[in-house]
C-alpha cells in the first residue's frame, strides 16, 4: 500500500489509527502462554479485534529481535497476517552509512515486504537516501520523539532553530510527501502547530497518545491537514487494555474509541 | 571481555584493529557459493586468518538482517566462533524510547551475546540508559560519522559547537570511560585532535580506514591515549582483500600489514 492508498483508506474508514505491535511475551494474556507461539497467536487476535477501526499496523522490531532468531520468524508471519488494506510500518529506527543503509532499506522492503520504516537522521543524507529510492515506499524519518530525551538534543538550539526543526527543514527537501514522513510525538503536541509549519503536506506518525500521555485532540487540532496528514499510533493503550481472556474485546473496544474520536475530527 | 581485558588484549597482541564481518553474499568468493552456509563459511575463514593480528570483530547487523531470519542465525553462530580472546562488537545504531532501547539491550547483551553495541544518540539520555544499565558491557555512541552525511547535522552548529562535539560532551556524562565509548570516523582524522579535548579516556571506534579512505597515521597520532584507547575497524579492505581461492591468505595479510603499523605507533 503506497500513500495515497493510505489516504482513501482514512477516507473511508474515517480513522487514523495505527496499532502498534509491541508485543512482550511477558504482558500478553497467561491463558496464551499455552500455545507453543503465544506471540503470534496474540498479534493474530490483536489484528482480527481492531482491523476495522484502524488503518495501520506498526511492528516495533525491538521486541522481536529481543526473542532471537524465532522473532524474526514472527515478524515475517505477523506481516504476512496483517490484510492488504493496512499500511505496514517497521518501527525499526536504522540508519546507517550509504552502503549499510541500503541493506537496511532492502530488509524491510523487500525481504520483510513493508510499506514504511522508520529511520533516524543523525548521519545526514546518505544514511536516508537507499531508503528513498524504492517506489512507492514511504520512509519515515525522526523528527521530535515522544520520550523525555528529546529535550536532550532535539530541543536544543542548532544555528538559530531547534535541532528537530533543522531535521525537518533539510530531511523534507530529500524526498516528497509521497515517499517521506516524519515521526512527531504526541507528548510535543505544542510543537506541532511549528511542525505544520514546516512540512505542511508530509503525514506525520505521531505515537505517545495513551500510555505516554499524549491528547489526540490536541494532536489533531494541530497536525490535521486537507488528506488528514496524520497516523497517530496507539501501541500498550490498545494491544494490552485488557489482560485476561477478554483482551480481545478490550482491544477492539479501545481501537473502536480511538476510531471514533478520529471520526470526529474528519469533518 | 569488558573494556579492561580489551585493553590487555591490545598491549599483548600490539594491535587495535578491529575486522568488520560486513559480509555481502555477492561479494564473497564464487568457489564459496557450493556451501549451503557460504556466509558463515566465509566469516568462520575471515576469523581463522585474522584473529591473531586484531583484538575485535565488528558484526554489521545490517547486511544478515537483509537475507532475513536465516541472517539472525548466522549473526548467532559467527558470534560463537569468534574466540573469547576477542571482543566483539554489534553494529547496529539501536536507540529508541526507553522501554524500547531496554528491548535492544536485552537483544545485544543478552540473546545475542555481544560485548558491545553501536546507539544513536539523536533521541537523547533515555534512549542511551537501557545500554549502559549492563554491567560489564560497553555502549558506543555515535558522535562524528565517516560519512558524507556527517556534514548535514553532526558538522553544523548547535550552540556554540558542533552537534557532535555537544553529543560528545553531553553523552560523556551520562557513563564512565569503562562503559562508554563513541564512534569517530576516521575520515575526519583532523577532528580527533578536538575530540580527544572533549573526551580524553574514552575509547574511540574508528570506522573508515582503508575502502573510504582514512589513514590509520593521522587516526594513531591524534586518537591513542595512554590505554590505546583506540578500536581502528576495517572491513572490506581485510575481508575483501582477495576475491578468489586466495582470500583466506589476502585477507590475513591485510590484517598483518594493520598490525605491523600499528605496533609501531604503540611504542
């Protein structure tokens, strides 16, 4: 799925919900514990709950590399599950030298078929480049995080501007709206009024909402645009909101709440 | 091994090189491709011929992540061929918020057990802490690139210096010189002088001898301190150093020719 796919599907389903698949074998439900691939078979039911209300998967890699060589078994199978209709995103954050960036790009678009990967931008302009050179594939670089470190660097001044913004001024210009997105989190919804400034027409994935605090209406007040522009993810908020054997209809319900909101603000 | 062995292991052997197992399957040896694991074969042949000349051995997660699950299995067994005299090294530039960084470091330090990690530093202290929270193993930061990316945000100012100088600064604080140490690219020989300001006692892995051009003189003569303090990674100048049946004997000897210049800056 290219972007614009992923914008009639906003269109129709009026959400911009992304699930994001953080999935640790230690906060999945007991009863699944059972099963001889109890993550899979959790990712499975996550998917089957709340594809309707979303329109995006996002497999953070981080959990599954954790499992070994059996986790990136699991990603290749979860990946396989998620329906056509969704659009896939590695939250993988590489990034590398050219030569090494563009075996980075080849896993997750083409050995891991994804539609997106996130990537950080540190190492300027060949470190992104492979990634931007696949056809309708979308590269999502970071902008400002969600996490308390951002203030670290990010929000610190670089030559007038705030580091974050110089990554976005300089990052936009190396693709279009069509191939490159930007991670802005929610917990900085304040700054996303700027952000809009900045890189009007490119989707932002914004994650932080739930777990981390962040207000989807603040964030859709300010990060809103004419094709929605949004992809807020919601990862522990949705995928653990129950815990039992009724995790499923808990999921659903959570996802079905974020659809709902998003609806709202679709007007 | 931790840091103090390493620095053992570097007076013993008179050597700070480091062999980067960046290993492409279309760039190894035709005679190779018979075995139904060239890959691993060819690093188990890399590892015999050098491991006398070099204290470490650098694995490029990039390049087994592309050939997908079937690479994380070459990743784990090169990792327990290579001699425990060697300290071992995972190039990946993980970093991520803090619940997900202690993904990566349980992945690195844990199930794949490596000595060190490369992180990136963009998302701040909270992304860097799950790494250094591992007694006994090392984190090492990117601080200046060896690529022609380093000019797009490392090189441009942010406060009065560079970013890199301030991640430098910044990032020294939050480990100590046992737990601690930055990548510097060795095509930017001319900024180890100014880094060695910043941070005199951490070791220094340094990328970028040899295929992109550095010169392992300029890197000794600024970089060493007075416990080396160095890690000189070279990759395809040693394993692609012969192409054919000879590449076991071509690649020892470009490991023998880093040694034999590096015992003379050691004295």
């Amino acid at each position: 799925m290219n972007k614009q796919q992923l914008v009639s599907a906003i269109r129709n389903k009026r959400s911009y919900l992304c699930v994001g698949l953080d999935t640790d074998i230690e906060k999945i439900p007991a009863h699944l514990h059972a099963s001889p691939n109890a993550v899979l078979e959790f990712n499975k039911a996550i998917i089957d709950a709340t594809k309707d209300y979303c329109v995006s998967y996002k497999i953070n890699t981080a959990f599954y590399e954790a499992m070994g060589v059996k986790g990136w078994d699991i990603i290749e199978q979860t990946l396989h599950y998620i329906p056509e209709t969704h659009f896939t995103i590695a939250d993988a954050k590489r990034g590398d030298i050219g030569n090494t960036s563009a075996q980075y790009a080849k896993t997750f678009f083409e050995t891991f078929p994804f539609d997106a990967v996130t990537v950080a931008p540190y190492m300027g302009e060949d470190s992104v480049r492979p990634f931007l050179e696949y056809e309708n594939k979308v590269t999502i670089v970071l902008g400002l995080t969600s996490n308390k470190g951002a203030s670290d660097f990010e929000l610190q001044p670089a030559g007038g501007e705030h580091l974050y913004e110089k990554v976005l001024r300089t990052v936009s210009a190396w693709g279009t709206p069509h191939n490159l997105m930007f991670v802005v989190g929610a917990t900085q919804a304040s700054a996303l009024e700027n952000v809009r400034k900045i890189v009007p027409d490119n989707f932002l994935l914004v994650p932080g909402v739930g777990a981390q605090g962040g207000s989807l209406q603040e964030v859709s007040q300010y990060g809103l645009n004419s094709e929605a522009g949004l992809l807020v993810n919601a990862s522990r908020a949705v995928i653990y909101a129950g815990s039992g054997e009724d995790f499923v209809v808990k999921a659903a319900e959570a996802a079905r709440q974020y659809r709902d909101e998003m609806a709202t603000y679709l007007q």
